[in-house]
C-alpha cells in the first residue's frame, strides 16, 4: 500500500471533514467553508490543502500557508493531522515534507505547527526538529445538558446587539476585532489591517453566525463582541472575544458571550466550543464560569527553515 500527498480537490470536501473531526472532534467546520477558505485565500497567505491517500482513500490533510498579517515577514505554518487508527503509515511525514517544502519555495523562513499534547504527537514533531513553545486549550461546553448561568442583563448605557444588526456597515466590527486581535496572545501576531480584505474572509466567511454573533454595544460604540461560527446543525464554535481596550475591566466580554451562547441554546445548538491560550487567566476563568471544560490540549511547537 502507498501513501500519496496531492492538493486538494472540490471534491475531496467531504473527505476532508471527516478526517478532521475524526483527528479534532472538537474543531468545527463544513464542507462548504473548507471550499470558501481556500477559493478566497489572500495571495500573500499561499494557501494550500493537501490530502494523503492511501489507495483511493484520504487518510491525512493539512493547512499549509503563510501568515501574511503577521508584521514579521516568513512566518509560515503547517497542521498536518492523520486520520486515527491510520498513522504510521508515513502520512503525516509526507505531509509535512510536502509542506515544508513550499514553505521554502515561497519564503518563509519558520514553519509553526499546533501539535496535540500527546506523547505520540510530539515525539514526532520533536523528531523533526520541531521545538515546543506555548499551549492552548480546547473547551467543551454541553449546551443541551450542561447548566449555563442565567443571561445577564446589561448595566445602565449598555444595549446588546446582533453582528446581524450591522450589515450596512460592518466597520465598527472590524475595528474592534483589529483592536482585539492586536492584543491576543500570540507567537505569530496578527495586524488587521486590510477592511476589505476583513470582509472577504471574516465578514463574509460561511461559518460566521450573524444572528448568534453578539454585540455589546456602549454609548452607540462598540465594545465587546463574542463572535459565533456554526456548522448549521449542533455544533458551535466562539471565534473570537474580544472588548477594545477603552471598554475592559467592566464585564463586556463575559456579558457579550452569554448573550451569544443563549442565543446559540436557544437556535438549537447543543454543543459549544472555544480555544484558550493556557496563559490567558482571564478568559480561562470566564470560560469556566460558563461551564466549558477542557477537552484537549495543544502545543505550539516551530521550527526554523533553510
């Protein structure tokens, strides 16, 4: 039996997600948004997906491409993951080898790779060369049968909104998100700075729930926000939350997300998820408050190219 690497294809959609949720069942996608995420790549990010097949069945795939907000030039980035109970095949190697190797042709000078925080997992990044830097947490909040805390109200000067509710002019959206992702922890930081480009591949993204994305809003500004993506069926995913930094220390992030989540409960969605950097105290100590347990862990591991 031989293993194959090769870009993806429309039609390996649903192979795709499969393999995915079967190697991260606590990530969320569709088919459709894998589609939309690379047929709308920014040029600079030199996206690519690749498959591993195993005679006629794909057994791996990776996210290859460069971090192209990223005010420090080269940074590139692979997530390989194979399907379990099909590793050691020499997939995963080939994958990476694949990746690496456009990295390179396209002048990244740093490869990043999530690896999950099993003995396995990184024995094989470290084998590769790759060494460990921070961690994050997946979360798990049961929205079916879990006891959320009750909706908050909001305080005196606050009104909550829907991302729905700004569709004529997303604008504000897009600068608090700016503002909060300059400030998220990070080892490849991000500056958002294209508008348009925000609208294309945030605003417009098919797993972005407009209806259960919440807004705090302050004075007719806006504050807070909790992001919400879907699958369109059950499971839920909290993108980003974020407050500008005029608007922190007052509870708007904690406010935003509640509203989100019952919102999502109420839609019908029975399962939420949320990625926590392991050292950002606050949102770790919100999220449990929530009710989210930690259902997995990764590390962030690099390593250098050329």
């Amino acid at each position: 039996m031989t293993v194959i690497v090769r870009d993806f294809l429309p039609a390996d959609a649903e192979d795709w997600v499969r393999v995915r949720r079967a190697a991260l069942p606590y990530m969320v996608t569709t088919p459709e948004q894998v589609g939309f995420e690379l047929a709308n790549a920014h040029p600079g990010r030199r996206y690519r997906l690749l498959v591993a097949e195993e005679d006629g069945e794909i057994i791996g795939t990776a996210q290859v491409g460069v971090a192209h907000e990223s005010p420090e030039p080269g940074q590139g980035f692979c997530n390989p993951y194979t399907l379990p109970g099909r590793t050691g095949r020499g997939a995963g190697s080939l994958l990476l080898r694949t990746a690496e190797e456009h990295l390179a042709s396209v002048g990244a000078v740093a490869v990043y790779t999530w690896v999950l925080d099993e003995p396995a997992n990184r024995a094989f990044a470290e084998k590769r060369g790759y060494t460990p830097s921070r961690s994050a947490h997946f979360l798990h909040l049961d929205l079916a049968h879990g006891t959320l805390p009750s909706r908050q109200d909001p305080p005196a000067g606050v009104e909550l909104r829907t991302a729905a509710d700004f569709a004529d002019d997303p604008r504000p959206l897009f600068e608090a998100d700016a503002e909060a992702t300059a400030d998220e922890p990070s080892d490849t930081p991000a500056e958002l700075t294209d508008y348009e480009d925000w609208l294309q591949h945030t605003w417009n993204h098919p797993g972005l729930d407009r209806e259960l994305t919440s807004v705090a809003v302050v004075d007719g500004e806006v504050a807070a926000f909790s992001a919400a993506n879907t699958d369109g069926l059950t499971r839920y995913w909290s993108g980003m939350t974020g407050t500008r930094r005029a608007y922190r220390n007052r509870g708007l992030a904690k406010l935003a997300k509640s509203d989100s989540l019952h919102r999502a409960r109420t839609a019908g969605y029975t399962d939420a998820y949320t990625g926590n950097d392991t050292d950002n105290g606050p949102m770790l100590a919100i999220n449990t408050w929530f009710g989210y347990e930690i259902c997995a862990t990764e590390v962030r591991h690099v390593r250098a190219l050329g």
